[in-house]
C-alpha cells in the first residue's frame, strides 16, 4: 500500500513559481508510474503531467509545455513538479497520484489506484 503525499504548494503571482514535492512510502517507488493531476473549482480532474517508472518518459499537457518540469528522486521516493510562469488558470489543487507500472502508458485518472490530498496552488494576476 503506498501513502502519497504532497508539499510546496501556495499563493504566487502570475510569473511566479512554485515547486511541489510528493512523497511516496509503504511501496518501491522504482516500481511505479506517477503523475500530477490538477482540478479547479467547478471543473473535472485533468492530468498535468505523467512519468514513468524509468524517469525517462514524460507526457505534459499542453497547457502545461513548457512552463512545467516533472522529475522523480529515486534516493528521496520523492516526485516533484516545477512550475514556472504560472498564469492564474493554474490555480488548482494539485495532486500527486501513482500506479503500478505496465506495459501501457497511463490515459486516465482511473488507471492510477494511489493517490495523495492534494495540495493548493493559488496564483494571482
């Protein structure tokens, strides 16, 4: 059983940036694909960011390109999400969440069985 838990987030103004940080226990990390997902109020969870086991494949939406870095310390079973040049429609809770790795790639939040409470990220304009 994996415990997933998220840090880092807060209030920024628009340009800012913000590092998160999940914290995975209870399970080999090495073992596990991982992701951000994000949702706003009065809107669907939306994935942000997926990595792989290996920390070698990621997928980013495009909202996100460019802006934000996904990167995983294997030394630390610790995820993180840099997010630069946030805009005030990133505002979200961010979550982190985590499944057993497979042969296929993840497509959806119903893929990922671990998930964390989530952590706030206000950004203002």
């Amino acid at each position: 059983q994996v415990q997933l838990v998220e840090s880092g987030g807060g209030l920024v103004q628009a340009g800012g940036s913000l590092r998160l940080s999940c914290v995975a226990s209870g399970g080999t990390f090495s073992r596990y694909d991982m992701a951000w997902f994000r949702q706003a109020p009065g809107k669907e969870r939306e994935v942000v960011t997926t990595i792989r086991w290996t920390g070698g494949n990621t997928v980013y939406a495009d909202s996100v390109k460019g802006r934000f870095t996904i990167s995983r310390d294997y030394t630390k079973n610790t995820m993180y999400l840099q997010m630069n040049s946030l805009k005030p429609e990133d505002t979200a809770v961010y979550y982190c969440a985590a499944r057993l790795s497979t042969v296929s790639w993840p497509s959806s939040s119903s893929d990922y069985g671990y998930w964390g409470r989530g952590t706030q990220v206000t950004v203002s304009s």
